[in-house]
C-alpha cells in the first residue's frame, strides 16, 4: 500500500503559527521534501525534529517530484513543505500533487497560513467572493493583458507582489482598473507587520515618497455594479428604512449608509423624510 502525501501550511513569519498538527506530521513522516532545505532546517530546528530532507522547487519539480512519487508508491510518507505558507499556492507543489493523484498516492492537506488568506480576512474588501490572482506576469504585455482581462471582475482580487514591483504593480492598476479602494498587507505576523486600507492613487503617491519594504499582499476592491442612480437611490431607502425600523433616527440612517454606499447624506436624508411625508 502507497505512503500518504501531506500537504504541511508553515509560518510565514512568525514561527508561533505553526500548528501542533503541522509539527506532529513533519515529526511523523518518513522524509520531508522542502523547497529550500536550510529555510526548513531552521524550521525543524525551532521545533527540534530531526528528519531527512529531500529538495523539491521549481526547477527540479518533475525529476525530484518523480523520485519523491516513487518513494510514496514503496510505501513511505512524505511532508512537502514550502519556505512560508500553505505550498502548491503560487508555490511549488501543484505538479507533486497531480502525479500523485494520478498514481492514486492519497493526498492530505495540513492546512495553516496563507498569505492571501491573511491579507484577505483583515482587508474588508468584499472576502464572501474573491479571486486569487498571485503574482502578475513580469512581462510588460502580459501583465498589462492580465489586467485588461481583471478589469470588470467584479469580486475582490488578491495579488502577491515583490517589494521591488510594488510602484509599477500600483500605477499599471490605477492605469488598468481606475482609481479603487485597495488593502495592502505588509510583513503579516512579523515585527513590521501593517495593513494600509487607502485608494490605489493614494497608495502609488505614498509608496513614490516611501521605499516598498518587505513582503506585500495586495486585496483590490472588484468593479463597483453599475446601476441607474434611481436604482442607487432606492437600494440605500431601503436599507435606510430597515435602519430606522432598527431604532435610528432618520439623521443617523442617512449618515451609516452614506459611509457604507458613497451615496450623499444630505440627499439620503431628504429623500427619506420626502418620502415620509414629512416636511
Ligand atoms: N504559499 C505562500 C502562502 O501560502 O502564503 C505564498 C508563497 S509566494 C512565493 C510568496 C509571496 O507571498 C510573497 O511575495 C508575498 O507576496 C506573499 N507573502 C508571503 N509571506 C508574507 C508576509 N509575511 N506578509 C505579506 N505577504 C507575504
């Protein structure tokens, strides 16, 4: 019977995040295939496991992925882990676990962190739908295409950028989406660790003034739905009555959906009392 293949999430900055499930099946398995050994090494250090390393990265993927399927099939358990995160996400992984799957080499998930995850769940973008997009292309065309194709999805995109990326990633999304709101995560779970929620405008002049430092996840807001202004108008009565139904008061309801929708309060408030009836 063929060994399992594990799927072990590892920190992505703070070593605190690795979870007891995590360190027990890097304890357990037979080897660990890793795609920088010295990074994991540190790694099992930390947690004081001793276990032979196997490497496993981008440019060995199919000749190393081959040996570490064979080894499976003889029956032996491996833990494939990646320098931070979850592997197979903008990671190497993908191609270990297709050839398992095809040779019926059963697959298990540890999960854990993720960068895009993290970025994500502290964005307040819109996390109920969202693309994962990972890293844009380096080339010129292809990225400036990718964007083109990105710019009526309407669900939140999250994107991995390099630090040395970062002014030309923001101005081509100014220049490809309009002006948008956008989270940038910076260095999560380390000592520097920030999310600045602002627009794309904002964050191209702050990061012209500001050296781009550390690692970055980007969670852009989707293309707004276009509606009539009616239809606008009469959406945010709605929830403007639900909110006063609630105990507001007209004043109030006016203010909270205006922050949430755009939408002018002194036009919300007039057209809620005009429609009351009041004066
Ligand atoms: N598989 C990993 C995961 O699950 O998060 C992602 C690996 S990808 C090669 C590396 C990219 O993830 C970085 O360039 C950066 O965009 C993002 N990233 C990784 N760690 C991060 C951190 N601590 N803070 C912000 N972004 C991070």
């Amino acid at each position: 019977m063929s060994g399992v293949l594990y799927l072990v999430a590892t920190p992505i900055g703070n070593l605190g995040d690795i979870s007891p499930r995590a360190a027990a099946t890097l304890a357990g398995a037979d080897f660990i295939a890793a795609e920088d050994t010295r990074v994991t090494l540190k790694l099992l250090n930390h947690l004081n496991i001793k276990k032979p390393l196997v490497s496993y990265y981008e440019h060995n993927r199919l000749e190393s992925g081959e040996k570490i399927v064979a080894r499976l099939l003889g029956g032996e358990s491996c833990a494939l882990v990646t320098d931070a995160g979850t592997p197979a996400v903008s990671d190497p992984g993908e191609d270990l676990v297709r050839q398992c799957a095809q040779r019926g080499v059963e697959i298990i998930s540890i999960p854990g962190p993720c960068a895009a995850v993290a970025a994500l769940a502290a964005s307040g973008l819109g996390s109920g739908r969202f693309a994962f997009e990972g890293f844009l292309s380096t080339s010129r065309r292809s990225r400036a295409e990718r964007l083109d194709e990105l710019k009526d999805e309407r669900r939140a995109m999250i994107f991995y950028e390099a630090p040395h990326k970062l002014r030309r990633t923001l101005s081509d999304m100014l220049a490809a989406f309009g002006d948008r709101r956008v989270s940038i995560s910076r260095e999560l779970t380390k000592l520097h660790e920030e999310t600045l929620r602002l627009t794309l405008s904002d964050a191209a002049a702050l990061f012209e003034e500001k050296e781009p430092r550390g690692e970055f996840v980007l969670v852009v807001e989707g293309r707004a739905p276009e509606k009539t202004g009616a239809a606008n108008l009469a959406d945010a009565l709605t929830e403007m009555k639900r909110l006063m139904a609630e105990g507001s008061s007209v004043k109030d309801a006016a203010r909270i959906v205006s922050e949430a929708t755009g939408a002018p309060k002194n036009a919300l408030y007039e057209a809620a009392i005009s429609e009351s009836g009041g004066a």
